[in-house]
C-alpha cells in the first residue's frame, strides 16, 4: 500500500501551488496531479508554469472522494473504465473466496466489457448482488492463483487495455 497521504486540508486555501509544490504538499507523485487535471482539476489560468489555486485543489479532491465513498448499489460493481457502477454482463458473477468469510467478486462490465472487482463478505453475496448469478469459485488447496490459469490471463489482459 502507499504511504499515508495527506489529506486536502493540508492545502491552503489562499495559495497556489505549481505541480511539484502541489505534489509534495500532498504526498503524491507528480503525474498523480497531471492525472487529477486530467480529471478537472483546473488550474489557475493556461500560463506556465501551470498554478493552480489552493480552494479548488480541496473542492477537487474532497469531490473526488465523495464519489469514490459511494457504495455501489445492490446489482452492480463499480467500473474504474466507466467510473461507475455497472451491472454485471448478463448477470454473471464470480465469486472467488479469499477466507471463510470474504472473497473477491469478479464481473464483467455490461456497458464496456472491462473486468470489475469488488470485495464482498461471502454471506452479504444475495444482498449485494440480487438477482445474479454468482459462481463460486473453488480455491485451489495450496496453489497460488487460480484454477484456470489461462482465463485468468485473459481476464488481466482486458483490464488493463
Ligand atoms: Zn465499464
């Protein structure tokens, strides 16, 4: 996991900041606020270097994070290509334990075909996912991964296009 960062609040409102200003004061890497400017994060005006002002850096980012606290509503997975949630492709869902009470479940996006993770505690399965199928996986005794080593490679392959 990454280090801990710094919450918003460490920005002051009444400052700007320059990308490396910005990614130190925060604790995250440089590309990290190209991304975010990417995302709508907008700066100060189009000169260089690019500034942006410390009271939209905060709304940007507490916005940020409301909508990642979302919980995804009963049926669907949350789908980082279409950054919302989404029903599983014809309802089929996987189902692969980690312990003998959570797991991970694993679907494909209905809308973009992108594989969707989400980690549910096996009894809350019928609560979160109504109405779909899951299967669930057998984990193998001993061996790392999975049964089927082949379409899980496929599976990575498509999340990360
Ligand atoms: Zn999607």
């Amino acid at each position: 996991m990454a280090a801990r960062r710094a919450g918003p609040n460490s920005v002051k409102l009444n400052r700007t900041y320059d990308v490396a200003e910005l990614a130190a004061r925060l604790g995250v890497h440089k590309n990290t606020v190209r991304h975010w400017q990417r995302d709508g994060l907008k700066p100060l005006d189009s000169g260089r270097p690019v500034l942006f002002h410390g009271a939209t850096v905060r709304a940007f980012l507490s916005s940020r994070s409301a909508s990642r606290k979302s919980p995804c509503p009963p049926g669907t997975l949350y789908c980082f290509k279409c950054r919302s949630p989404r029903s599983p492709a014809l309802g089929m869902v996987d189902y692969i334990p980690i312990n003998a009470t959570g797991g991970n479940v694993r679907a494909i996006c209905a809308a973009c075909e992108t594989v969707m993770h989400r980690r549910a505690a096996k009894a809350s399965l019928a609560t979160i996912l109504p109405g779909c199928d899951v299967q669930i996986a057998q984990a193998p005794p001993r061996l790392k991964g999975s049964p089927s080593p082949s379409l899980n490679c496929d599976l990575e392959r498509q999340a990360t296009i």
